[in-house]
C-alpha cells in the first residue's frame, strides 16, 4: 500500500512569482514591438505625404511654365515685328511672363522645401518619442522585475526564519517528550546480590 499523496502537486510561491515576472515581461516587449512598429508606419506614412508634396509642386511648375510659355508665344504671333513700339511691348510682356514664371516657381519649390522639411521634422519627432516610449517601458519592466525580485528574496528570508523558528520549537517538544517519558517509565532497579 502506498502512502504518497495521488494529488497533483501544487506550484510554489516562487514559481507563481517567476511566472508572473515572465507574463509581465513578455507583456513589456510585446508593447515595445507594437510601438515600434506604430512608429515604423508613421514614418512610412510622412515620407509618403513628403514625396506627394514634392511631385505636386514639380506638376505645378511645369503647368505654370508651359502656360507662361504658351502665352509668350500666344504674344509674339499676335505682334508684328514691322512696328517698333508693338515689338518694345512684346519684349516687355515676355519679361513679365518670365518673370511671373520664375516667381511662380520659386514659391512652388519653396511651398515643395517647407513641406518637406516638415514632414523630416514630424517624422523625427514620432521616431524620438517611439524610441521614448520603448526606453520608458523597458524601465518599468526592468523596476517590476526588480521589485518581484526584492519581494521574492524577502518572502523567502521570512519563510526561511518561521521554518527555523519552527524546528527549534519541533526539537524543543521533542526534547521534553522524550524527558516526559524517562521520568515516567519506573527506574530499572538492579538485582540484589545474594548473600
């Protein structure tokens, strides 16, 4: 007949402590990854609108000059190079074309730079509080599990102590039942020689 327990044994403290550090750890990565990711996608998402910008202001330059470009010609056909004053004219309407082109274009590519350094700037500022977020996690994780690891090392001084504090008290009921039943059993009483 055996006399082992047909229970299934139960955790230890300890173990349900160091399971729960490990949950608590591995919570803490999987958030770190997903705040990682989240600054991966904003980043992808600005450069997106950056190059979108650039490529709008490109288009929009070259409909401004192409219609600079074919109202000059619209004004050269229409003037006749017989007369002097319609020719001064013409040379005057084309430096203003040109130079509305020109002052188009700079405001174009100036509007295309600002957006740009913007969205460089925003994307920098989501990948530095990404990199905040993550180094403020890790942080919390590793003072959580410093903590639980204080708590487990105090749990265990404090079981240690009452399991010392036990035995004395085991070996001392010991002692005095082993002294309770010397005084009681009677004194053997040696055999009286004969005379």
């Amino acid at each position: 007949m055996s006399t082992g327990s047909t229970k299934p044994e139960e955790k230890g403290f300890f173990e349900k402590v160091k399971e729960t550090i490990e949950e608590f750890w591995d919570g803490t990565k999987d958030k770190a990854e997903d705040v990682k990711e989240a600054a991966a996608d904003v980043y992808d998402t600005v450069k997106d609108k950056a190059g979108d910008l650039t490529e709008a202001a490109g288009e929009t330059f070259d409909k401004v000059k192409k219609s600079a470009g074919g109202a000059y010609d619209d004004m050269k056909e229409k003037v006749s190079p017989k007369k002097a004053a319609v020719a001064k004219k013409t040379a005057a309407v084309k430096k203003t074309v040109a130079s509305k082109a020109a002052s188009v274009a700079t405001k174009t590519k100036a509007a295309a730079s600002a957006a740009k350094t913007k969205a460089v700037s925003k994307t920098r500022e989501v990948t530095a509080k990404a990199r905040e977020e993550v180094s403020s996690t890790k942080k919390t994780a590793s003072a959580a599990k410093s903590k639980a690891e204080d708590k487990a090392k105090t749990v265990t001084s404090k079981a240690k102590a009452e399991i010392a504090g036990a035995k004395k008290a085991v070996t001392a009921k010991v002692a005095g039942a082993k002294a309770a039943t010397k005084a009681a059993s009677p004194a053997r009483k040696k055999p009286v020689a004969a005379k």
